[in-house]
C-alpha cells in the first residue's frame, strides 16, 4: 500500500527526472534564442523563420546527441522507484 509520503517522493523523484532530461534541449534553446535574437537586434532584419529554425536545428542536434543520456535516466528512474513499487519490493 502506498502511502502520502512515498507517493510524494515519487512523484518529487519523477519531476526531478524530467527536468534533469529537459535542461539540455531547454539550455540550447534559449542561448540560441538569445543569440539570433541578438543578431537580429543588431543588423535591424525581422525575419520570422529566423527564429525559428536554428533553434530548431539546434534542438534537434542536442535532443539528438543527448538521447542515450534521456534513455539511461528515465530507465535508471522507471528500475529504481517506478518498478519496485509496482512489484511491492519497497
């Protein structure tokens, strides 16, 4: 049976993996932002897919290069908290 304690430690432990995945996509995307922003700022030109595209580009690189760290985090998470509870080993 679970109860409110180990239920919040889960769920803490589920947030704090999420975010430990996202920092790096997350990071790469506003430093490009501020960059192309800058750049845009500094040469007067207002084009929309400016934006856009090299912080998609960039994010597809990092998410791309980052994905067997996402993988070994969210299998380390799912083996250490989610499948013990579901098994009753806590």
């Amino acid at each position: 049976m679970m109860n409110d304690g180990l239920f919040f430690d889960t769920l803490r432990q589920a947030v704090f993996t999420a975010v430990t995945m996202a920092t790096p996509v997350l990071a790469v995307a506003l430093v490009v932002g501020i960059a192309v922003g800058l750049f845009q700022a500094l040469t007067s030109i207002q084009e929309m897919t400016l934006t856009f595209v090299p912080k998609l580009v960039a994010i597809l690189i990092v998410f791309w290069a980052t994905m067997g760290f996402m993988t070994y985090t969210l299998v380390a998470f799912f083996d250490g908290h989610v499948v013990p509870l579901i098994t009753g080993g806590l």
